[in-house]
C-alpha cells in the first residue's frame, strides 16, 4: 500500500471541481479523469505494481474503470442534441444518395440511446482482458510450405497428416490433415492477437497484423464491416478543395471506400463464426464480433467486462442494421424496408424493439444467471454500481448499499468498507455536481457513514470538516458533533478550538455544533451517573476530581470557543454546577466555575441562537459565583476569616439564593426540565443551608472565648433561622431525616454559656 493519502488526495480534487478550477467533465483533465488518475498511481505502488495484493490490485482497477465509466455515461447523458441532427428514425439531409456510413453517423448523434450505447461500447474497449500481441512473421505457412515443396522436389509422398494445399480452408476440406506444428501454433495465436485487438476496439490493427504477416486475404475479410462512403456523395459543411487542388493523399480520402453489400458480408462472418469446433474458439469469436454474434464470442469471454462487450457491441451492431435498414435515406444503397423482420438474426436483439434500456437489462440479468464465476463477478460492488449506473437505476444503487451495509457491514474487511464508502460519497458529490436527482435521505446516509471513516482513520478535522458540509444541515451538525465529542480529556483546549473553528469555513453552524457537542458528551456521561446525594450527607469540599466530572468539566469548554455560544455556556454551567450540589461534589463545581472564562457573564449581549439571556440565569450565576464557592470552603474549618464568613453567610441566608418558582412549560421536554431543575434546587438548599447554620455556629461559639461578640452572634442566627420571610429551618426537615434536634442543641449550648459567663447579665452577652 502506497503512503499517498487517498482521503485527502480525491478532497483535493474535489475541492478543486467545486471551485471551478477543474472541470467536470473534461476528457484530458476533468474531476472524474483526476480521480481514475488517483486509482491508476495507487496501481503504481510497489507493493501492487509487484502484485503482493491482487484483491487490492483488482479493487482499485474497477474503481478506475467505474470513474471511466461515469465520465463516459455523463459526457453524453448531458450533451445537447445538434439542432440538425435528424431524428432517430432517419436523416435529414437532403441527398437521397447519402452514403451509409453518412447516414449511420448521423443516426447514431440524433439518438441520445445508441450515443450512449456507443460510448458504453468504447468504454468496455478500453479495459480488455489482456493484449499480447504474437509476434509477425513474413511469409505464409512457411513451415508447411518448405514441407510441401520439399516432397514435391524429391517425388516423396506428402507428409502424413499434413495437408496437401495452402489455402485458408485446406484443413476444412481434408480428413485428419493438419498444419505443421508450428505453423499451427502460430496460427492460434495470431487469430488470438486478433480478436484481442477487436475487443480492444483497435480492428485497424489487426487489419495491419495481417498485412504484415502477409495475410491479406484474411485483411480483406476484417475489412469488410466498414461501412461505405463516397465522399462526392456525402453531405459537405464547407466548401472543400477542387480535384485539381488536392494531392495524392487528399485524392485517396476522396474516394469511395467500404462495403456496399455489408449484410451479405456479415452473414459469411456468422457462418465461419458458427461453424463446427474444427474452427479455432479464438477465430470463431474473431468473426463473430465484427459481425455481431454473441455465442460464438461468450467460450473466449474471461472477465466480466468480456462478456458485458459480446453482448453490448452485438445490441449496438443489431441496432446500426436496423436503423440503417429502415432509415429513408439509406435505402438507394441498403434496399431497405421500413418494416423489419424480426426473425434476421442481423437485427437481433434489436429487432424485437423492446428499447435499448430494456435490452440491457436483459443483458445483465443473462449475465447474472451465468456461469458461478461470472455470477461471482457480477456481485462485485463495483460491477453492481457499474451495472446500475448504465441502466440509470442510482436511486436503486444507492438505496441498495446503504441497506446492504447496514445489515452486512460486519461481513467486510474495514479496508473494503471504507474504500466502498469512498468511492460512494464521491460518487454522490459528484452526481450532486452535474445537478443529477438523487435519493436524499441515502445520499445523506452514505456522506455520514463516510465521515465517520474519516475519524476511524484519524485524517485531518478540515477534512471531517469538508465532508460533514456536505450533509443535510442537521445531519452535518450531528455528523461534525459526534466527530468533536471524540476528543479526550487529555486534547489540547487550542487543538479544539481549532477543530471546532473548522467547521465555519466549511459554512456550517459552529453555534449548532458547539451546543450539541456538549449535549452528546452529556447524554452519554449523565447516563451513568448517580442519583442525587442525601440532603444531609457529608460534604467533601476537597476531594479530586474523577476523569467523569473532569468530561463533564470539560464539555463546557466547546461553548466557550465564541461569543455566539456563550448564553448556551451560561445555562449549561448552572445547569452542571446544580447536577454537582446535588450529587455531593461541591469541588466539582468549584472546579467548573473555575474554569470558566471571565468574560462569560459581561458578554452576553450576543447569546445563543440570539435570544436574551435568562434573567434568572444570569442572577443564579452571580449569587453562586459571589457567595456560594466561597461558603462551600468554610466547611473543613476557616478560623481566621470569621468575619468574612459570617458577612457572607449572613448575606446569602436573607436573600432568596435558589428560591425561583417553577416557569410554566407548553410543551413536555420543557416542563420535566423545570421540575428536575426544581427538584436539584431544593436539594441543593436542603443539603447547604442546614450544613451552613450549623458549621457557622459552631465557628461562632468555638472562636468566642477569642472574640466574645461572635456568642452573640451565635445567638442571633437562631433569629435569622426562625424568620418566616426565610423559613430557613424548614430546611432542616427532610423525609429522611430531621435535623431541628441538632440546631436547638447547638442554641442550648450558647445559651448555657451565656450563663456561665463571669458577671455578666445572660441577657446582654458579647459585651453588647
């Protein structure tokens, strides 16, 4: 395997078509020729080029070819027709002595069916199975030849078992009579060399191999499919040169060329091509596809693009006869009808004008139910979008994968799933390109799915970016969201301000992604966390934070990024500090208001999603962040801060700290929010405030003998607490527990000494 990135490699590319700088459909240096460009250097890779991998090899060979095939199948599909194209059924030139192959021409740029077939021809003439031409060697039957003359000059007997004349059809004739050894191997393998040059679509060159092995004759029968042409006859689009004008050359261009009787040709080819199995497999499929048969040429057929070729090229050659046959313009040189016979074996399959659509779905169900190793083949991923893409059949491809790999992604190596969701996302951003219909919610499924090979191979976050752009907007958000919830505890805050800021120069909502980037990491933490603490349970204030309260420390952070998302920050930090009260971890949320920015509550102007930020979220902020963090820390004993203590907590205990009333919801997700935000509340008072009284009073009375004032402050909160603007001792009342006991206890004791103090009055203690 190459170290070439392939990910970042075809986002270049596409990239590059999206912007305009390459062209989509460019046959030298198109988005689609870029992309098989791609596939053709992973080819080159030393590991492949030496064929250590050949299902590695044969992936990324159907990969190329399917993006040849894509460039092939739209370059037509979304060609204009000429304004003087004639129709299909015939053309419109005005000569009635139009030349065949004129009027073929014309036919075939008039119909958007046979261009297409045509073109599909073409490209399965790119990918042959193999080429190895033989070698050409001058003379004819040289071997044999030099046998017969040498028995001939002697007066011996003709050789037994070796024929007795040279011509092509010597062998035909006689009984158990053969070509010499040698001669006859080479025979096989230049009828070989042969039909390799038809299936690569190259009939000059094999026209030329004959030539030049001095086989003329057999040029002459290769030959014989070009249709004629005269070009005195052939409609002109200029002015062309006069005969006195022209040189040799020119002069040669204007003569007529080709066969007139072309049909009587074509059935001496259908005959040689099935005759007996004297006749070489290799020479029958020779004749059989310049003529258009098809079972002559399946025995030689290896690959799936082999027998896709028969099939096609004998559907486009049975398609030229008919139209050439019913076409008006055509009938001086073909004596054609406007009716067709059904039954020629010329015009089949065409003939049974079932369209060229149904046709080729015949084809490849044929193809489907054919030999195992054919059927194998024809189940190949890339042989499956190729089928589907030539019958035009992509909402089926589409909606088909995406089921498949729902169902049957574990039965793939993760190599080839990902290379499959590759090729299908760019395939769909492609179509997406030349403005093709495509199935939404598939399509959406496939880019998803793609994304998340991005992260499992740990590729760029502007790539992950690029492509979740490519999404449904709420897909996209979802998509780059869960790509950020993957970062650890450990990532570094830049590197995820940076992945979190890529997300807006691929245009998608960095306020949306940010806030359900928090709400995925919560969803999954909150999942397992445990129920609220006892409101009376002993507090920790001290403790170190876990890697669970430090991911939930840490969401918060993607809020923070931008201003846009501070209002969100604000409502999530509340709603996390209240989640850590309630649970006893008041060091947890002293951690996350720690870490918040400084600037968080003075910039709201721009909250999220651009409404005002909630009044009462904004005052339960500052009462917390101005009294409660502090009150939090008294309570493992702060003997020289009495003062401060007692101002704060005094403060907090005559104001209405976390005393809101419920807001009234319309609908339901609303309402249990409220209710479990009321809930936290009111454990979060039941769990402080009785903890703060106590601890405070005992500060008060364990310091009094130093500073005799903080006895009469001990009693003095006993008021604070029986105030029924505060009902603070209602605090001290739980269904599990009832906590007055203590307190009362705790007042006894101050009173008592207030009465043992020296001398002084018990009702005016302190000094007061």
């Amino acid at each position: 395997m190459s170290d070439v990135n392939v990910y970042v490699q075809f986002s270049e590319e596409l990239q590059r078509a999206q912007s305009g700088d390459v062209s989509l459909l460019d046959e030298e240096d198109g988005l689609l020729v870029r992309f098989g460009l791609i596939c053709d250097e992973m080819l080159q890779s030393p590991s492949l080029s030496l064929g250590f991998n050949s299902a590695e090899l044969e992936a990324w060979s159907l990969e190329r070819n399917t993006w040849q095939l894509v460039q092939a199948l739209y370059a037509e599909r979304l060609t204009e027709l000429r304004e003087d194209s004639p129709s299909p059924q015939g053309s419109t030139s005005k000569n009635p002595y139009t030349p065949p192959q004129s009027v073929v021409q014309k036919i075939i740029g008039a119909s958007k069916d046979l261009s297409e077939l045509n073109a599909i021809r073409d490209w399965l003439h790119s990918i042959p199975t193999s080429l190895n031409p033989a070698e050409i060697r001058r003379g004819y039957l040289t071997y044999t030849k030099n046998k017969l003359k040498q028995a001939n000059r002697t007066g011996a007997p003709t050789p037994r078992g070796l024929v007795d004349e040279l011509d092509p059809d010597a062998v035909r004739r006689g009984h158990n009579v053969a070509l010499d050894a040698d001669d006859a191997s080479y025979e096989r393998a230049l009828t070989r060399s042969l039909f390799e040059y038809v299936r690569a679509g190259e009939l000059d060159l094999a026209v030329d191999m004959c030539r030049q092995s001095d086989q003329s004759w057999r040029a002459a029968s290769l030959s014989g499919g070009k249709l004629w042409s005269d070009p005195t006859l052939a409609p002109e689009d200029e002015e062309g040169l006069s005969l006195d004008e022209m040189d040799t050359a020119e002069l040669d261009e204007k003569r007529a060329k080709g066969t007139l009787r072309r049909r009587l040709w074509k059935k001496m080819c259908r005959a040689l091509a099935k005759a007996g199995t004297d006749v070489d497999p290799y020479e029958r499929a020779l004749y059989g596809s310049i003529s258009g048969d098809v079972d002559s040429v399946l025995p030689v057929c290896i690959s799936w693009e082999d027998h896709a070729w028969a099939h096609i090229n004998a559907l486009f050659e049975s398609h030229v006869e008919v139209e050439l046959w019913t076409a008006p313009d055509g009938q001086y040189w073909t004596r054609g009808d406007a009716l067709v016979d059904a039954e020629d074996a010329l015009f089949w399959p065409a003939g049974q004008r079932r369209g060229v659509r149904a046709e080729l779905e015949a084809i490849f169900e044929r193809m489907q139910g054919g030999k195992k190793e054919l059927q194998e083949q024809s189940g190949d991923p890339f042989h499956v979008a190729q089928k589907s893409l030539i019958l035009g059949k992509i909402k089926d491809l589409l909606d088909t994968f995406v089921r498949q790999t729902r169902t049957h992604s574990e039965d793939l190596a993760p190599e080839t799933l990902s290379r499959l969701l590759r090729f299908y996302a760019h395939l769909v951003l492609v179509l997406r390109l030349l403005k093709q219909p495509l199935p939404s919610e598939s399509s959406n499924a496939i880019l998803e799915a793609y994304v998340k090979v991005l992260e499992a191979n740990n590729q760029p976050e502007s790539l992950i970016a690029f492509y979740a752009a490519t999404l449904e907007e709420q897909s996209a958000v979802d998509s780059y969201a869960h790509f950020l919830a993957t970062f650890g505890i450990d990532s570094d805050v830049e590197n995820r301000r940076a992945a979190l800021l890529q997300a807006r120069e691929h245009g998608l909502d960095l306020a949306s992604i940010a806030f359900r980037t928090v709400e995925i990491i919560l969803d999954d933490t909150l999942s397992t966390t445990p129920d609220l603490a006892s409101p009376h349970s002993v507090f920790d204030a001290y403790a170190t934070l876990d890697s669970h309260q430090l991911l939930l420390i840490r969401s918060l952070e993607w809020l923070t990024f931008d201003g846009s998302t501070y209002g969100a920050a604000l409502q999530q930090a509340n709603a996390l500090v209240r989640h850590f009260l309630s649970r006893d971890l008041p060091h947890a949320a002293r951690e996350l208001l720690r870490q918040l920015p400084a600037d968080l509550v003075p910039s709201l102007a721009t909250p999220f999603d651009g409404e005002p930020a909630s009044d009462r979220e904004m005052r339960e902020t500052l009462i917390r962040e101005a009294n409660k963090v502090e009150l939090v820390g008294f309570r493992d004993g702060i003997e020289t801060l009495v003062d401060d203590l007692y101002a704060a907590a005094i403060e907090l205990l005559e104001s209405k700290w976390l005393k809101f009333e419920p807001l009234e919801f319309a609908d339901e997700d609303g309402l249990a929010n409220e209710l479990q935000r009321t809930r936290e509340q009111r454990v979060i008072r039941q769990q402080l405030i009785p903890h703060l009284i106590l601890r405070l009073h005992r500060t008060l009375l364990d310091t009094a003998s130093l500073l005799p004032s903080n006895l009469a402050r001990a009693l003095d909160l006993a008021n604070v607490v029986a105030d029924e603007r505060h009902e603070h001792y209602r605090e001290f009342v739980s269904a599990e527990e009832n906590r007055v006991g203590d307190y009362l206890g705790q007042v006894r004791e101050a009173a008592l000494m207030a009465l043992e103090g020296e001398g002084r009055d018990p009702f005016v203690v302190g000094g007061r």
